[in-house]
C-alpha cells in the first residue's frame, strides 16, 4: 500500500494529527509560559508523544499560554 493508493480519509487520519502536533509546537514556541521549563516541557509532549502530546497541548496546555 503506497501513500497514493489511500482514500481520502484515510489520509486525513494520517494528518490531522501530524497538524495538530506542528500546531502545538508552533504555539508554544510563539507563547510564554509561567516558567521557561513549562514551555519546553509541552514542545518535548508533541514532539516525542505525537497523538498524546498534541491532544494535550490542545486540551490543557494553550489555556496556559500568555
């Protein structure tokens, strides 16, 4: 099965979180957090946990952002 043989939401399940996770990292490398660590604990989330962190960035990290 090649990348161009899949359905379209076939590959929408492959991007969404792929998007979500750049989204993530993008925010908060653009935002303040209440200490530089916290910052670099929720880039560490979506890049090293890619469905997990991302979903968490979303649900509770871009609340904390400044």
């Amino acid at each position: 099965m090649s990348l161009f043989s899949l359905e379209w939401w076939q590959l929408a399940l492959l991007f969404v979180p792929a998007l979500l996770n750049l989204w993530g990292i993008w925010h908060a490398f653009n935002h303040t957090f209440g200490t530089p660590l916290e910052r670099i604990v929720w880039i560490m989330a979506c890049v090293f946990i890619p469905l997990l962190g991302g979903l968490a960035y979303l649900l509770f990290g871009w609340r904390r952002a400044h």
